[in-house]
C-alpha cells in the first residue's frame, strides 16, 4: 500500500523562496519610486512656498531679497553685516531677509521655519550681535541671530541667488551639505546654466533649487528642481 509524501521537497520549497525573494524586490523598487516621488514633491511645495515668501517681500521692499548679507546689510541700512563663514550664503541670506518683521513682515511662512526638518543651521553659524538691533532687521527674539537655512527633503540647503548677483558674476561660495560634504556654487557656470539656449534671457528676479535626489549640484538641470521653468540642453 502507497503512502502518500505530503511534504515539499528541497526544489519546491527552493522555488517558493526564489519567488518570494523576488516579489521583495519588486515591492523595494516600488516603494522606492514612491519615496523619491514623494521628497520631490515636498521639495517642489518647499520651494513654492519660498517664492510666495519672496513675492511678498519685494511688493513691499522693491526688490527681491539679495542673496549675500553685504547687499541685504546695504538694502537695511546696516552695512556691517556680514557672514561670518562663507557657507550656505544664498540661503542663508534669504531666511534672514524674509525673517524681518519690517515693512508689515515678516514674510517667511512660519510653519516652514519651525519645521525642524525643513529649518537647518549645518554650518552653526550667526550674525553679529548688532545686526539683530531692531532699527535694522528687527528680527524675532530669542533664536533671531542664527543664521538658518531651508533645505529640501533630503535634509540639503536649497540654494538662492538674485538675478542681480548672477549677472554682476565674480561670486563663488560653498554649499554645506548634510552629509558634510562640500560643493561650490560658481559665477561662471551659473550663468551658463540660467541662460535660455534660445533667448539668452535669464529667469526673473531669483532663482532656487535643490540638488535633488542625487544631491549634485547641476544648476537647474539633470534632476534638480527648480523655481523657474527647467530646461535641457542637447549635448
């Protein structure tokens, strides 16, 4: 009399495991896009917000914030001011500006600057103590010297710069990273990045932009994201 062998053999049960590691993967690959598209958003509504931020300033001030502290210490009469490292300047400029509560400001978007994982200090740097006198800035109490930055949802600074700086050209400054790596922001190569291959033209007033995902600086191209309609250049 046959008995039957209920079991899985060695091969069967092999196969189910094969199967079950590659439906794994699929899931990673898959949730994974999901993750990257959904940092890409929030970086895209980060920077939107930032470019209503600094709308609302320049109905008010004139001009969109500069985009070093020399030219924002000139535009507040408060010549002195400086940054005292030369790193995340663009940034770090424009958080100071659109902090100010003068001309009926401030106009940066407060649940942007208490959001911990969007409101950075990489660099642990502040401005003198008399650029926060209230003739000057006037800038909240408490934590109003320290020189923040906004940064995208891979934790790096987002990178500011006004299209004044970028056509005076003869700049260049380093971009803390996250991950304490370094990368430079360059005149030169700035300005050949914003121009329109056809028009020649440079977009409006500013510009911002995250490295994106990959966290290389390509100036508004490959998958940075930007403040200002992308475009690419056939190589």
């Amino acid at each position: 009399m046959r008995h039957s062998n209920s079991g899985f053999t060695l091969i069967e049960i092999l196969v189910v495991v094969g199967i079950i590691i590659l439906l794994a993967a699929v899931l990673l690959v898959s949730f994974s896009g999901v993750f990257s598209k959904s940092k890409e958003a929030q970086t895209k509504t980060t920077i939107e917000t930032l470019k209503a931020n600094v709308e609302s300033f320049q109905a008010k001030w004139g001009v969109p914030p500069p985009s070093n502290l020399s030219e924002l210490g000139l535009l507040t009469q408060y010549p002195a001011l400086a940054d005292p490292n030369k790193d995340n300047i663009g940034i770090e400029a424009l958080v100071l500006a659109l902090r100010s509560r003068r001309e009926q400001g401030p106009y940066l978007d407060m649940p942007l600057l208490n959001d911990e994982k969007r409101r950075t200090n990489l660099d642990g740097d502040t401005v003198l103590e008399e650029a926060a006198a209230p003739e000057h800035l006037d800038l909240e109490d408490g934590s109003a010297r320290e020189l923040f930055e906004i940064a995208d949802a891979w934790g790096n600074p987002l990178v500011y710069v006004d299209i004044k700086t970028v056509r005076a050209g003869n700049f260049s400054y380093d971009v803390l990273l996250a991950d304490g790596s370094r990368t430079r922001i360059d005149a030169t190569a700035l300005q050949d990045a914003l121009r329109h291959p056809v028009t020649g033209q440079y977009p409006t007033g500013y510009v911002i932009w995250s490295f994106g995902e990959d966290g290389v600086n390509d100036y508004g191209r490959g998958d940075d994201i930007t403040s200002w309609p992308k475009y690419e250049v056939e190589e």
